[in-house]
C-alpha cells in the first residue's frame, strides 16, 4: 500500500487574507496576549453587582451597546483615525489624537486602564517593528508629549505590520466584545455556550459597525452613553471588585 502523505514546506502553505497580514492580525487581536486586558471590565462588573446585567439577554445588551454607543465614538473612531495619520506618517495628528482620547476618558479607571494597555501593547510590538513613526510616538510618550493610549497604539500597529484598515476595525471590535463577553461570562455567571450565542448573534453588528468606522466623523467623537462613565466611576467605589476598571 501506497504512502500518499505529502509533506509541505512552510513556504508553500496556502496563507488566507493576505499571508503575513492574517498571522499579523491574529496576533494583534489574540485576547491572550499579555498586556493585562484581562484584569479590566469597563465597568460591567458595577451593572452586574447593580443587578442590571444578569442573565444572557442583559449580557448581550450590554455587548451590543458598548460597542455601537460607546466603542463606535470613541475608541474605534481613535484606532480608525490613527491608522489613517500613520497612512501619512503625520505625528502631530497622532499626538492631537492620544490628547482627545485623555479628554474623552471621563472616568480615571478608563484613563489608566487604556494607557497601562497601550504601555504593554507597545513594549510587546516596538522592539520587532521598525518604524520611525512608532519610534517618534514612542519618544513623545517618554518625553511626556502623550499618554499612550491602546486604541491609538492599536490602529498605529494596524498600519505597520500591514494590516488593511477594515481587518484592522474587525480585529478590534471582535476583540473588544470578546473580552465583554468572557467577563460577563465570570461575573452574571453565564454558561460558557451562552456567551458564544452572544458572539455569534452579533457578526452583523460588527459589519455594520465596521463599515461605519472607515471614516468616522470626528465631530461625533466623544458622543456616548453618559450612564457607561457614571457605572465606570461607580466602580471606583464598590465594596469589592475582581477587576481594575
């Protein structure tokens, strides 16, 4: 009997979407990579111990609205419009954009949490790519020019390792609901296949939300739910808390 095993070398895999760009966004989006996003729940863990998140349709809600009232107008508008400045190579753009976000960041957890994310992202990403841009940004956040938020530092990266700019908005607004997802999963508690109902209920709504951060408006910047602030600063307070924000 025939052997009909046939052995390829790494160059002759067959790679989807672009080869290197899917490895490089896999590995951007990966929700196990180390920079601590784990220990942060944008203040779900206040709605849940409030009783307002508890059970899969609340958790889902909860999902849907961070990422289509909050995330759209903020952080993915961010990661959309660094993309395009580093596209330019325009620094000072940059730099306005990491000082609007700290505006934006009403609550201090959310303030510390993106730049403690964007610190990590960044001493994990800068070391394998060589870009003057990035090593400029890097300068300026030494230098105390800007905080170093991880929407930017994800959109700047995005850029670098070549990363098409919708890829890019799919890769963070997955990951983002991964972790709102795997959070409310610990705290409600949910069954883990509740939380992959979740997940895949909202594909379209990713689409669609991607499609809408292409070109985002920056006039709109800032505009969210007030009572996402209020439940993060509330969080501050709690008598316990699991996690950092």
């Amino acid at each position: 009997m025939s052997n009909n095993k046939v052995t390829l070398n790494a160059e002759q895999i067959p790679l989807l979407g672009g080869g290197g760009a899917l490895l490089s966004l896999l590995h951007l989006t990966d929700p196990t990579l180390p920079i601590g996003g784990f220990s942060h729940s944008a203040g779900l863990e206040t709605y849940v111990q409030q009783g307002l998140v508890k059970d899969t349709a609340s958790a889902k809600e909860f999902v849907v609205q961070m990422l289509s009232q909050n995330l759209r107008f903020t952080d993915a508008a961010f990661v959309s419009l660094a993309y395009e400045a580093a596209s330019t190579n325009d620094l000072q753009k940059i730099l306005l954009l990491d000082d609007e976000c700290t505006a934006v960041k009403l609550p201090k957890e959310m303030r510390v949490a993106s730049n403690k994310l964007g610190l990590r992202l960044m001493k994990i990403f800068q070391p394998m790519t060589d870009n003057q841009l990035l090593n400029n940004y890097a300068l300026a956040i030494k230098n105390q020019d800007a905080l170093g938020h991880y929407c930017i530092a994800f959109g700047l990266y995005g850029y670098a390792v070549s990363i098409s700019k919708a890829d890019a908005l799919y890769g963070f607004y997955y990951n983002a609901a991964v972790g709102f997802v795997t959070n409310a999963v610990k705290l409600v508690p949910l069954s883990q296949q509740s939380g992959q109902q979740i997940l895949f209920s909202i594909h379209g709504l990713i689409s669609e939300l991607v499609a809408q951060t292409l070109e985002p408006d920056e006039d709109l910047i800032g505009l969210c739910c007030s009572g996402f602030d209020i439940k993060s600063m509330q969080h501050e307070r709690l008598y316990s808390r699991l996690y950092m924000s």
